[in-house]
C-alpha cells in the first residue's frame, strides 16, 4: 500500500537538502525540510480553533488542547507524553489561536518516530475521561486568573469587545470555570464531539524539520494512517474584523500597570507581496525604518510587529485575505503621537518605492528566521509554513520556500498611500477613573476618544548618525588580559565592573545595542551581552570592522541618544518590577549568585579588569594599534582585576511582586565547581523533573507554572531550580509541597532502577557529546576559563560518564543530594 503520493520533492538552493511535500489520500499534508544536525522538530497543525467552539462554550478548544495530554488509548498515563519527550532530550508545547491549534515537539533524531506515534495517538484517540476534563478546567481557571495581571490578556478582551460579534477576533479564546461551568458529564460530552468533529486526518498539516531519519517515509506511513477521516464542517465566510465607526476611533484603557505598551492597529494589506516588505522596515533600525524615526524622536525604543491573515474560503467572497497588523510600541500613553508619525512615515515610504531601495547586505536577508512569520523563531517559520501548507493546497515547495519578492512600485506606493490615509486604531492607557465601558470576562474598564494627530515633527528627515570621530590615545596594555584563540575571525572584548555598578553597566549595554542596531556597518558577528555587571562585546576580526565599531560605541554621546537609552532604561526597570512573581524571583537568584547590588544608581566608574580574545595568529602590535587607544580613552585607569568569588546563598528571602499570585523558588546548588558535580547534578534534574512535574501540578494542583530546572553558572557552579507559581494557593501551602517533595526525592533517586540510570546516562551522555561538538564550543571554553575563572574542565565530561557505572552515578549524586542546602525565594504582595 502505498500512502503517500510525492507531490513536488525539489532541490532547496539554500540548504541543499530536498524539501518534500506530500499530500496523504486521508487529505493530510505533510512538508518534509531535512537539514543536517541531529535534531528534529515536529509541528502538527489541525485547522480549528476558537472561533469554532459552539457559541456558549468560550474556551471548549482550549480546554480540549489540555485534555489531549492526558492519556490516549496506547498510552493511557497522564504524564506520558511529557515523560518520552524527556527520554529523548526534548521539549514539547501547544497553542490554541482563533483558526488554528498546534502541536510541537523538538527531540534527538532518533526519537522521531516514538514521539510522533505518541502525539498522533494523542490526538486520535484521546481517552477525554471526566477526571481529566475537572481537573484541566481548573488548571484553566487558573491560568486565566494569573493572566489578569497580564495586559495582553486586557488587550485582547478589549479587541474582541471592538470586533463584530461573527468574527474571529472577539472569541474569549482563553477560557476559565464561568465559561466552562456545565455539569462535568455534558461539558466532557462537549469535548468529545468538539474533537470528533474537527480532528480528522483532512484538517491537519504536519511539518518536519530537520536530521529525518532514512526510514522517515515509513514512519509517517505507518503512523499517519491511524488518524481518522471523514469530512470537515465548511464554515461561515468572514466579515471584516471592524466595523466603520469603531474603526474611526481612538481607544483608552485602563491598563495593569506593569504594561509599558501601546497599539496601533492597521488592516493588513491586501497583496501579500507587500506585507513582509512593510514589515521589515517597520522594524529596521535604520535611518530608513519606522524604528529608526521613533528611536531618533527618542519616544520609542522598540517595535513588535505582528500580522494575522485570514484567508478563508478564499476566491469565493470579499473575505480573501484581510486580516490586521498589530504594531506595539513602548511608548505608553503616548499612542496618538507615535500613530501621527507611523502614518508620517507610511506616507513617505509610499514614495521610497522598490525600485529605489538599496540592496545592501541588510536588505538581501531582511529577516531570515521568520520571514514574514511574525515572531522571530524558527519555530514561529514552521508554524507559518504550516498555515500556507494548509491554506494554499496547490501551492508547491520552491513557492513556499522562496524569498519574498519585492512588489512591484506601483502596488507598493497605492498600498501604503491607503494604509497612511485609513490611518491606524489607536489602543493606549489612560490611568483615569471616568470609565463607564467595562469588556466582558476580564473587566477592562475602556472607552472610545476623537482620533487626533498632535502635529509631529517628521523625525525622517534628519539622519541620527553619532559622531564617529574616536581619536588616539597612548596605549597601555598592561591590565589587558590576552586570550589567544584558535579562531579567525572573532574578536571578543569583556569588560568586569564590582556588583555596585550593575545599573550602569545595564545602560551601558543597552546604549551599546542601541548604536549597533542603528549603525549602518553592523553585521551578524557584533554582539553584545550585559549580566550582572559583566559587559561582553564580539567583533569580526578584521581592522576597519574593528575601528569603525569601536568608533561608533566609544564615541561621546549625542543628546537624543543618551535620552533614547534613558527611556528605555526606564521601561526596562518597569517591566523587571512588574514581571511575573516568578521572573522576579528568577532575576533575585540572578543577581544573588552574580553579586550583583542594585543600591548604586551612579555613573559608570572604571571597570575592573579587561579581557581580550583574540586569533592566535595576530601579532601582540596589533592589538596595540587597533584597540587600545579606543578602550583606553574610555576606561583611562583600568585597575587590575580583583574578582572575589561570591558567596552561595543560603536561607530565605523574600521578594516584593506587584502581581497578586504567589511563587516560591528552591535552589540547591551543587556542594562543589567540580565536573563531577555538575553531572551529578544535570542527571539529579533528569530524575526529578518529571516527578516533580507530576506531584506539584497534575497531583497536588497547585498551579500551570511548575517546573524543574539545572542552571549552570558561566563560572561553572551549577544548581537545580525548583519553581512554583500558584494564583490561589498561599506560600505555607506552596512550602510545604517544595519541602516534601525534596524530602522524597532521596527515597526517588534510591528506588529509581539501574536501568532507569543507565537510560538517563545515555540521554546525558548525547546531549553533551552535541555540546561538546557545536560549532564555537572550543572558544566559549578558553573565554569561560579566563573571564569567568572557570575550571578547564570540561574535556573530562564524556569519559568520566563512560567510565563510571550506572551504580556509581546513583551513589555519587546522592552522595551530593545529601550535602546540597537550599536557598528559597519568595514572593509578597507590595
Ligand atoms: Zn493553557
């Protein structure tokens, strides 16, 4: 039998690997994209979403998507799944969106074909028993409830309040206990006929990335065939998301205050050919871009652009590709003034048609992950294959796969004139208390003002270029530490400053980035990274790249420049005050083992000390001529370094949250900066994390946010993170459940058989081994043992786990487990 028909297997010119697109007779398809490494990522797409729940169950689809984890007819157990996607050193999530829910998983090779039986299983045959439809709706609520602090959460309410009723956009996609509230027995009923109805082999798209077994045809032949078929229901054409004089208005909300945003809202356009272009220089920081303007102007630091497209029964109605573009600035409170710019700018890009854009190297890859996904992640790129695959059955993989072409000026200018003119939907903050308008479900207190454009001065004009003039200074060299690399072509800088100077530090990189991004010579190999009070600045190793770089970064700073990193400084400090208990608490054990303090809010002082990696075969005069007088004239005293060791946290610590649920955090670092430890430890988060997954949140339901996690320090200390968020269950409940679970764990570890060992060893054995030969991993080594003063150790990871048995691993990470002391962080309200 033969299942698949090969529909276009053609030659990729990027990757030169044969992408494939099969079209299965059950009327799933399936994209093929093999790329050399030793990984594989699963996206499986089933078109349904919210928007097809009944009328009055907001949230059913949702709610299926928990559901589906929680056992199937061959694998029954409820953590299963999370269990064999663990096995082969994976990760796994899913997403309900309005049209769309997805499923995906990333593991070892090897583990493709046990994981995509497992998910197609899953999704087949669900068990959908009542027990686990209680106990997801609860864990729903829950989700819902710590999603009110939130603001994206408020902004979606307020959208879909604004959309007509029959569109898509004004479902309540998330859910929660009101709007799930049946007798169990009927809402289970509902569940059931809900994934009867939709999950069929025709409505699904699958797409594989990566190293894909030689065997993979008969894997997926084997597998695929066990989806059900049958027809899928035809559903109602779209009407636009907006009606006229809602469109016409500006809107105010009241917003959580940890929301440091505000939205404009533009109809998509219509030909998709300008839609990737549009959003590239939406986003380009360059003199040309939108975010550029808004960064000269100094009101806006960043842009996230995000397109939704529906093109639902296309061909047959008005309805053909509309959809909405949703542009978030961080500029609160002032989203009437960034719209009369956006709209400045639409207008004068109208008139920068293709045929004149530069083609730089920027512009060859304007965005060579996600194009024109909207978020930048390879995964954000399958899921948009995923919907094209789904959306366009005739389409053929050279199409797909293809980079955008740009359109043609005249559409390109008609287009952008129209968006400019329409104008964009305001949706900012107003802290007011004269609201009379409430949104349902969420109780966002909004209401509608006149659309006014302030007169904006057209910040386009003026080319923000910084005065790149860095003059020569007398070299000294002396507090430089050298560390010759086997490299070409990196050149790498790391500056240490005392844990006192970590806010200046903080604007310093920020300002860093700022510069990088704007200045026109910037390419992939520049970068920098800001932790604690540790600066780390990557170059290409050639001499113009050096003097331009260093140039542009070190040079005195124009005023717009210095009040653009001012603002975002301050929405920075915001959004790490306002964030998630358990991001608080993260960043706390951040700060804590980095001996970071954040009293100081004074100037930058002179660093500590100064590290430079650099090629082997450069000559010691270079770095005298080439980088010295730069760094030197900045940092003129440069002491010698004095880094002291921190001291590991022990005890307790509370931390203020302005959000309202409660989190607790448990770390337990290792007893020593040994090899041995670090093993011991990653094998100890192999054992624990399901366990602790399973007690916490499907046992204990304590809440969504459960997780178990091994952090390495680049200094090489290493510790296992427990952590819980809870929006209903107070801190002696979450106390208690940490304590006892880590006091089972011992009895864990000890009843946990040899062959369960020896299976964690492998999977720790590959995942190192791939450590060990990613590319840059020789360097990153060198570079930790001299900047960080880590032990050179790391040589000796793969024949200690050969050579110690599975019985000596479990004596010596228990052996460790009994030494390990916690440090706990906790949250309080204020
Ligand atoms: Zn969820």
């Amino acid at each position: 039998m033969t299942a698949f028909t090969v529909h276009d297997p053609r030659r990729l010119p990027q990757s030169h690997s044969r992408a494939r697109l099969y079209h299965h007779e059950s009327g799933l398809r399936t994209l093929l994209l093999p790329e050399p490494g030793s990984r594989v990522t699963a996206v499986l797409q089933i078109g349904v979403g919210s928007h097809d729940e009944p009328e009055t169950r907001p949230g059913l689809a949702h709610l299926l998507e928990h559901v589906l984890f929680t056992g199937s007819e061959r694998y029954p157990g409820v953590h299963h799944f999370a269990r064999r996607i663990q096995g082969w050193n994976g990760h796994y999530n899913a997403s309900t969106l309005d049209d769309t829910t997805a499923f995906f998983f990333t593991v070892d090779a090897e583990g493709l074909a046990p994981c995509l039986a497992h998910l197609i299983d899953m999704l087949s045959r669900p068990l959908l028993t009542e027990e686990s439809v209680a106990r997801e709706r609860r864990i729903l609520d829950a989700e819902f409830r710590t999603r009110l602090a939130d603001p994206r959460l408020h902004r979606q309410a307020l959208l879909a309040r604004l959309a007509r009723p029959s569109h898509p956009l004004a479902r309540f996609t998330a859910g929660n206990a009101h709007s799930l509230s049946a007798p169990l027995a009927s809402l289970t009923g509902e569940v059931r006929a809900f994934h009867a109805c939709w999950f069929r082999a025709g409505n699904m798209t699958l797409v594989l990335q990566g190293a894909l077994p030689d065997n993979v045809d008969g894997v997926l032949a084997e597998t695929l065939s066990r989806l059900p078929s049958g027809p899928i229901p035809s559903r109602p054409p779209l009407p636009t998301a907006f009606p006229s004089d809602i469109q016409q208005q500006d809107w105010l909300w009241r917003a959580p205050r940890s929301d440091t945003s505000c939205t404009l809202l533009f109809p998509l356009p219509e030909d998709e050919r300008v839609w990737p272009w549009l959003r590239h220089w939406l986003r380009e920081p360059g003199h040309h871009g939108a975010l550029g303007g808004l960064r000269a102007t100094g009101m806006a630091s960043t842009i996230t652009v995000t397109g939704q497209r529906r093109s639902r029964n296309q061909g047959l109605n008005q309805g053909l590709n509309q959809g909405e573009c949703l542009i978030e600035l961080d500029a609160p409170g002032r989203g009437q003034e960034a719209a009369a710019l956006l709209e400045h700018w639409l207008s004068r890009m109208a008139a920068y048609v293709p045929s004149r854009w530069p083609s730089t190297a920027r512009l060859a890859t304007p965005d060579p992950e996600g194009f024109p996904a909207p978020p930048d992640a390879p995964l954000a790129r399958l899921c948009y294959l995923a919907r094209r695959v789904a959306g366009e059955p005739e389409t053929d993989t050279d199409t797909l796969l293809a980079p955008p072409a740009p359109p043609d000026d005249h559409t390109w200018h008609n287009t952008l004139r129209g968006l400019s003119d329409t104008g964009a939907m305001v949706i900012d903050h107003d802290n007011g208390r004269d609201f009379t308008r409430f949104t349902p479900w969420t109780g966002t207190p909004y209401r509608a003002i006149p659309r006014q454009r302030p007169a904006a001065t057209d910040p386009f004009q003026t080319l923000l270029a910084p005065s790149a003039t860095a003059t020569a200074a007398p070299p000294s060299l002396k507090t430089l530490t050298r560390v010759p690399v086997d490299t070409e072509d990196t050149l790498r800088l790391g500056w240490r400053w005392p844990g006192d100077q970590t806010i200046a530090v903080e604007r310093l990189g920020l300002r860093w980035r700022l510069l990088l991004e704007h200045a026109p010579f910037t390419g992939p190999k520049v970068r920098v990274h800001q932790s604690g009070a540790k600066l780390i600045l990557d170059l290409a190793a050639d001499d113009t790249a050096i003097r331009t770089t260093l140039a542009t970064l070190f040079a005195p700073m124009d005023a717009p420049w210095e009040r653009l990193t001012e603002h975002r400084h301050r929405i920075w400090c915001r959004q790490r005050d306002a964030a998630a208990p358990a991001h608080r608490l993260l960043q706390v054990l951040r700060d804590r083992l980095d001996g970071v303090t954040r009293e100081n809010q004074g100037l930058l002082s002179s660093p500590t000390s100064l590290y430079c990696a650099y090629p082997r075969t450069w000559p010691e005069t270079r770095l005298a001529t080439g980088l010295s007088p730069i760094t030197a004239r900045f940092f003129p005293d440069t002491a010698t370094d004095t880094t002291r060791a921190t001291a590991i946290p022990t005890g307790q610590q509370a931390v203020p949250c302005a959000y309202p649920d409660h989190a607790r955090l448990l770390y337990l670092p290792a007893p020593h900066r040994h090899v041995l430890d670090r093993l011991c430890w990653r094998l100890l988060q192999r054992h624990l994390a399901a366990p602790f997954y399973q007690q916490l949140r499907l046992r204990q339901q304590l809440g969504y946010w459960v997780d178990c996690r091994y952090q390495e320090e680049a200094d090489g200390r290493c510790g296992l993170l427990l952590l819980v968020q809870s929006p209903d269950h107070g801190q002696r409940v979450l106390q208690a459940a940490l304590s006892g679970f880590l006091e089972n764990a011992g009895a864990l570890l000890t009843a946990a058989s040899l062959d369960d060992w020896q299976r964690t060893i492998r999977s720790l054995r590959a995942e190192v081994e791939r450590e060990h030969s990613a590319s840059g991993y020789p360097f990153e080594q060198r570079w930790n043992q001299a900047f960080y003063q880590r032990p050179g150790e790391a040589d000796a990871e793969l024949p200690l786990l050969d050579r110690l048995t599975a019985k000596n691993w479990r004596d010596e990470v228990l052996e460790r487990y009994a030494l390990a002391r916690p440090f706990t962080l906790y949250s309080i309200a204020g």
